[in-house]
C-alpha cells in the first residue's frame, strides 16, 4: 500500500518522512550532504539483518537468495531509466568504469573525450591511462551550454568512447543536448559514457526520452537515493554483446556457453557479461529494502524532482537575502534553478574555511575545490533549511568582524 506524502508534508516541522530516518537523527541535525551520501530510511536495518539472516540459514545455498536482491535491485533501477536494457551491477561506478574501459579497442583507436568537470574516479584513471600512452582530449565543461556539441566536434575516427555527466558534481548544472551528442556518436561507432550519478533521485533520467538508447549510462545509490555503499549499476545499450571486456571476474561466466579449458573466453548473456566475482550481497539486500520505502511512499522521480526544485530554491532565496559580500561568497544567479539538479553550489573564497565554521554550528556541508555545496535531501524541512543558510551567514560575518579586529 502506497502512503504517499506531499510537498507540504515535507515542508513542515516536523517533515512527514523524519520519523523513518530515527537511526540518522535527521530531525535533530541539518545533513545537507546529500548530494554526497543521503541518510538510510530506518528499513535499511531490515534488510542488513535479512543478509545475515539468509546468510546463517542457508550457508552458500544463500546465493539463490541474494542473486533475487539483486535482480530487485535492477528493477528498483530500471523503474528510473524507464528502460529495461540489461543492467550490471558493481561496488563502486569505478569498478564497472574499468571494466568498460578494457572492452575498448584501444590500440586501433587510442582516444578518449570528456570534459574538466568529471568526478575523481572517472578523473583520475584517465589521467593515468594517459601517462600510458592514451590520448585523453579534455573539454571545458565550461559554458554548459554548449559542452554536448563541443564534445561531438571532438569525436574523430581515432576516438573510442566520449565519456561525461548528465549533472556535473561540482555545480549541480544539468547538461543538456545528450541525445544529439548520442546520435554523433552511433553515427561514428563510438561509446558514449553518461555518468548519471548525480541525476537518479533528483532529475528524472527517463533514457529513451533523453534519446540515449545506443549509451552506456552509469550511476549508483550512495547519494540521492539512500542505498548506501555497494549499489552502483552499469546500463547497457543493444550493442553491448559485441564488446569483450578483458577485466572480467568469473560470475560473468555463469550462463555462458564457452569457458571450457582452450576456448575463447566467454561471456554470460544480458548485464552479467560485465559482472565480476565474489562479493558481500548485503549492499543488495540493503538496496532493495530501500527502494520499496521509496514505492511505498511515493517517492517517484517525478515527485523527488519537485522536491528538489523546492529545496534548492528556498535554499538560493534564503541566500539572497543574506546580501554577503561577493568577494566571500556568491552564486551564479544567470543560470536558472530548472538547469540546475540537487544541491546548490555557492563560489567561495575559501569554501573550506566556511565549511568548518558551519560544522562547528551543527551543520553538514560539503566543498569541492571553490565549491560550497548545500545538498537537501526529502526528509528536512523549510526551517532546517533556513537555519543552515542563516548559519551561513553568521559564518561569513564572524570572519569579516574577526579580519577588521
């Protein structure tokens, strides 16, 4: 039975869903990391329990079990893509970026494209596979704008995969034009990589009315949608069955036809050809405790978007009216709240300065280099939003009064 909450159930004090996150404390402290690790609904328990349950019961028989945790898992996935593709499922995107990256031809085709505003673990391999020799072109992400069309006019017949974000971590900007990029790049038989980690819970990511069947699309429930660690996903396009990735554990060969000794390696159908070895199934149990909460409450793509859009803008009006001094801290008011996804980015002088000043007054907040970000989440209200922002604010004064003494 759905218990469907509304925007102002959520928006008073007490918030209506509060009472589901007692493990948390969420109505006792302004978590406002949530575009970096949301609280766990109080059903999370249940379902860690329910591993070890599973796991003292049947001893190795509890694979049967844990393997139905994840295909629950997928389906709590797909019912945010709107999509059925095959879907594989890994600890970490990292783990599943790897794999994709060995399936590539790189020695026919040794280029890569993505932006300057990708997350570190996307980042940082590339930069270390480019120090082995692979050609890694960078475009600024910077204007947004137009960064889908800028990447497409990078593709060249050397180039195996673009890869970029739907929403850039460090600014909450959503990029737009990704279906076109998407067509350029079936055109010209190269891999597109959408990084949709910071869209699932706070943007509807609807992939065949972005126009992203041919992509690839990764993404993972550490942030917006409370699975917590272990619960990332790798979407599939149709040609998928065509790649081989050479990083390969041997769970992707469970339902494969070949992996007799002097056979070609083979790979088992659907997501589990990028699948990977053992694994500790407690995130997946966990997971899917936690996406029924969500169906059990109402809490659709759609609806999370409202609430975002809500939250973000109380969050920017309260800012607004604080008038602090732009040399300290501003916002780019030219770009409009709808191009903006689930947490607000506030430019800093020293945004790790305010940082620890607004952990010193209770509120959590985090930076990404000159990035202040204020990241909501459904289960705060407006008054929990308003005091962290005026928090902000006693901040930004407290240092001006202390640099004048």
């Amino acid at each position: 039975m759905i218990a469907s909450v509304s925007l102002a159930d959520l928006r008073r004090t007490p918030n209506a869903l509060a009472r589901h996150y007692t493990r948390f404390r969420v109505a006792e402290r302004p978590l406002l990391t949530g575009h970096s690790h949301q609280a766990w609904p109080d059903v999370a328990v249940e379902g860690q329990l329910e591993a070890f349950t599973d796991a003292a019961t049947e001893v190795d028989g509890k694979w049967a079990r844990a393997f139905a945790k994840a295909e629950e898992v997928r389906a709590g996935y797909r019912r945010l893509l709107d999509d059925d593709a095959p879907l594989a499922l890994g600890a970490s995107t990292h783990d599943l970026l790897v794999r994709l990256l060995s399936a590539l031809d790189l020695r026919r085709r040794p280029r890569l494209v993505t932006t300057d505003g990708e997350f570190h673990s996307l980042r940082r391999q590339l930069a270390r596979l480019a120090e082995e020799g692979v050609e890694v072109v960078r475009v600024p992400a910077e204007p947004v704008g137009t960064l889908a069309e800028r990447l497409a006019a990078a593709v060249d017949g050397r180039t195996s995969a673009v890869l970029v974000s739907r929403v850039l971590f460090a600014t909450a900007r959503i990029v737009p034009d990704l279906g076109t990029l998407a067509r350029t790049c079936a055109d010209r038989d190269v891999e597109l990589v959408v990084d949709a980690y910071h869209a699932l819970g706070v943007l509807p990511t609807p992939v065949p009315r972005l126009g992203l069947d041919t992509a690839w699309v990764l993404a993972g429930g550490y942030k917006y949608l409370q699975l917590g660690e272990g619960n990332c996903v790798l979407r599939m396009p149709p040609h998928a069955e065509r790649l081989r990735p050479v990083v390969t554990g041997w769970f992707a060969e469970f339902g494969s036809l070949s992996g007799a000794p002097g056979e070609r390696v083979g790979y088992a159908p659907g997501g589990d050809r990028f699948a990977g070895a053992t694994y500790d199934p407690t995130s997946h149990y966990r997971a899917a405790r936690v996406f029924g909460f969500f169906t059990e409450h109402g809490l659709t793509p759609e609806f999370l978007r409202a609430v975002s859009q809500h939250q973000v803008g109380l969050l920017a009006a309260a800012f607004d009216a604080l008038d602090l001094p732009e040399q300290e801290v501003r916002r780019d008011r030219s770009v409009p709240l709808t191009e903006v996804a689930g947490f607000l980015a506030l430019r800093c002088r020293d945004a790790e300065r305010l940082r620890a000043g607004l952990a010193e007054r209770g509120v959590s907040v985090d930076c990404r280099g000159e990035y202040l970000r204020f990241g909501p989440a459904p289960y705060l209200s407006d008054a929990q939003l308003e005091a962290a922002m005026a928090a902000l604010g006693e901040v930004v004064r407290d240092r001006s009064e202390r640099a004048r003494s």
